[in-house]
C-alpha cells in the first residue's frame, strides 16, 4: 500500500468548506489528514460575491475576518486546519482574455498568497505539498509564489466546456497543468486531456462513499415505486437536458410498453416539456431525499445513465454507476471513454437500439453471483484507494526526478 506520512499538505480548490454539499476536494482532504498536516485554503471573496449575496451567513463570515474581528485559522479536527484568507479579490471574470486580465489576475493571486502565507507561518509548514482542485485563475501563480516541494494539479471535471471557465480557462489551464509537478484524475478521459500538456499525469480514480447503499433486508422500496409494473427500468439523479439523452429514454419506452421507466429526480424546463410526460409507461417520482435513493434504487430490475455526448459530459466520472453497482443492481449505461473502467461490470450501450438489445440481456442473465460481483467491484472505488493512487502517483514522479 503506498501512504505519504507526516507531510504537510496544502489545499486550495472551487468547494469552500463551509458549503453544505459535499466534493471530492473536501473528501481527499479528509483522507490526507489521517496521516499528514492539511490546511484547506477556502477561495478568497471576491468583490462581486460581497455585494451581491452580503446577507448570506458565509459572506458575513468572511468579511468579519478580513475586518480583523474573527481569526480565520481554524482547526476542526486532529491534523487538519481551515483557513479563510483576510483578503478580498477583484471580480475580474468579465474582461476579455487580454494581457490586461493577466495582469489584474496576478494581483488577485498575489493578495491571496500573501495571506496564505499567515496561516503558513502560524502552523508552521514545511516542505509542503500543493493539491490544487482545479483552480486554475485565483490559484494559477500558487506555485512559484508559495514554492511548494511539489504542486498537484486535479482534474475532475471537464470545466472548459462551461462559459464562465472556458472563456480564460482554455488558455490558463493547459499552462498550469503543464508547470504543475503531477496532474492527477478522476477519468480516464481527463487523465488523456492532462497529459496533452504535462507527461506526469495519472489516472487516480474516484472515491464513494457507499455505506448507505446496501441491498439488504433494512432497505424498504417505497410503495409508490412498489405498485409500478415490473421490469423497471430506473434512473436516480437530477434530470437536465444537458446530461441525459431523452431520446434514449424515449426508444426504451416507444419500443418496449410492457416495461416501465422510472424517473426519480428533480427536472429541468427541457425535461418538464419532454415527450416522456404523454408516455403511460413512463413515472416521474420526482426529487427525493438523498438518503431514501437506495430503497428506490432497489426496487428497479435495471438501472440506467443514458448519458448524453456532449463536452460538458463526456469526460466526467459517472459516480451514480457506482451507487447502482454497489446495491448490485445491472446497469446500462451509454459508452464513454470514462465509462471504460467499468467494462467488465456494466452493459455499455452506443446506440438507443443497443438500449433495448443489452436490456433484455440484462434481464435474462442476471444471477445473484453477478450482483456479489458488482457490489465488490463498486467497494474498492473509496477515498482510502483514491488518495493512495494520488500518493503513487507523487512516488512515481519523485522517482523520475
């Protein structure tokens, strides 16, 4: 098992610790702490954010720190600090890709560097590590006005294909990733991107945590999923046109009436207005509480992700494929090169009439040896085994060099 001890470890990234929703970021953090020092730097705030959501709790914290009335430093478990720089960065995202925005983002990194450097000097760090979850604007002059032993640059999702990132991003990130040390992650497909750029990048990857997602006697499918007519075909995840191929789901409903299609999930305005609405066995349940999704995900023959092919999808780690494999359910979902991982476990379909061909497929082979095999599969994707890979991959370049 390869493990990095009683090192100290930098954390910069997009997720502020204070937001509810969880992250990888937040998770690998976490896992380092169990054997190192870690300071998690949330982003500093910027102007814009100030004025327009001044009222919010987060802000006002913020701000009392930059005003010197809170210390921003805190330590919220054994080994682990975090800290919330006393500066505020100007909102710069609106100008043009000129040297002009440069400029003013070299400045904005300075100031969040200069504070940076407080809570250094206050813990004491040495000879630190600098992960670096995809900030590649407030963060990209990190490395050489912090000199880290080694700077960690991790990708995990395809953020260049949104506008607010791509419009500086296509230029800024392939530059950081090159003068990073190592690129780390969580796709096949991002780790492809990466080494475009640095040859020193490595595929970790991605941690779950699947504790709730047990198929056992304590998990109740719920009775309105319960009275449905079976073979059900379900997804669970937020419905948005720009992630799910509706036609997909509309040739497994037009092609096969005696199955249904179950729906478990917030809508987006593309999907309210779908064509999927007017099918009979079609059943939108709407969104419900994340720790209900296992007694819904239980109750379907087949779980689905029909992805739809698109930048903002296509390289992006399918985490709910490890939610289905764990309750050992088959699962179909659309082929991508991220996808590739899961190979020998899923039913990876590249057409909507592929869709109905491994469906049935699905539903004739399907063996209570199979869904051990599947549950296992999806236990070795944890925190503990991804942040080992990260810890591999630092080895392997501190070898090269």
């Amino acid at each position: 098992m390869a493990i990095i001890e009683n090192r100290d470890i930098i954390v910069v990234g997009q997720q502020p610790w204070d937001t509810p929703i969880g992250s990888n970021c937040k998770d690998i953090a976490l896992e380092f702490s169990k054997h190192n020092r870690v300071l998690y730097i949330n982003a500093p705030l910027d102007r814009r954010t100030k004025f327009q959501q001044a009222d919010s709790e987060g802000v006002k914290k913020r701000v009392r720190v930059i005003k010197g009335e809170e210390d921003g430093l805190k330590e919220i478990a054994p080994n682990f600090w975090v800290f919330y720089p006393d500066v505020i960065n100007e909102s710069i995202n609106w100008i043009k890709p000129t040297a002009i925005f440069r400029i003013l983002n070299k400045i904005n990194n300075k100031r969040f560097a200069k504070s940076v450097k407080k809570a250094i000097q206050r813990l004491d760090f040495k000879n630190f590590i600098l992960f670096n979850d995809s900030d590649m604007f407030r963060s990209y002059h990190l490395k050489e006005l912090l000199n880290p032993a080694k700077s960690i640059y991790y990708s995990r999702d395809n953020l260049l294909a949104t506008p607010y990132w791509g419009k500086h991003g296509k230029s800024l990130e392939p530059e950081l990733i090159k003068k990073s040390d190592l690129c780390v992650a969580n796709s096949v497909y991002l780790a492809n991107y990466c080494r475009k750029y640095n040859p020193n990048s490595f595929y970790v990857g991605q941690g779950c945590d699947l504790t709730t997602f047990k198929n056992d006697d304590s998990v109740v499918v719920p009775e309105r999923l319960a009275v449905i007519p079976k073979p059900i075909l379900g997804y669970v995840g937020a419905l948005l046109s720009m992630r799910l191929d509706e036609n997909i789901l509309i040739h497994l409903a037009a092609q096969k009436p005696e199955w249904s299609i179950v729906l478990v999930g917030p809508e987006d305005d593309d999907f309210k207005a779908s064509k999927l609405h007017q099918l009979k066995n079609v059943h939108f349940l709407g969104p419900q509480k994340p720790e209900t999704l296992p007694a819904y995900i239980k109750g379907f023959d087949i779980c689905l992700n029909p992805q739809a092919l698109n930048p903002l999808t296509i390289g992006n780690y399918p985490r709910k494929i490890d939610e289905y494999l764990a309750m050992g359910k088959p699962t179909l979902a659309t082929r991508t090169e991220a996808m590739s991982v899961f190979e020998d476990y899923v039913y990876i379909a590249e057409t909507k009439e592929q869709y109905v061909a491994l469906a049935e497929k699905a539903l004739a082979e399907n063996t209570a040896g199979l869904e051990n095999e599947r549950i296992a599969f999806a236990q070795t994707h944890t925190w503990e085994k991804n942040v080992e890979e990260i810890y591999k991959a630092i080895e392997i370049v501190q070898k090269l060099n």
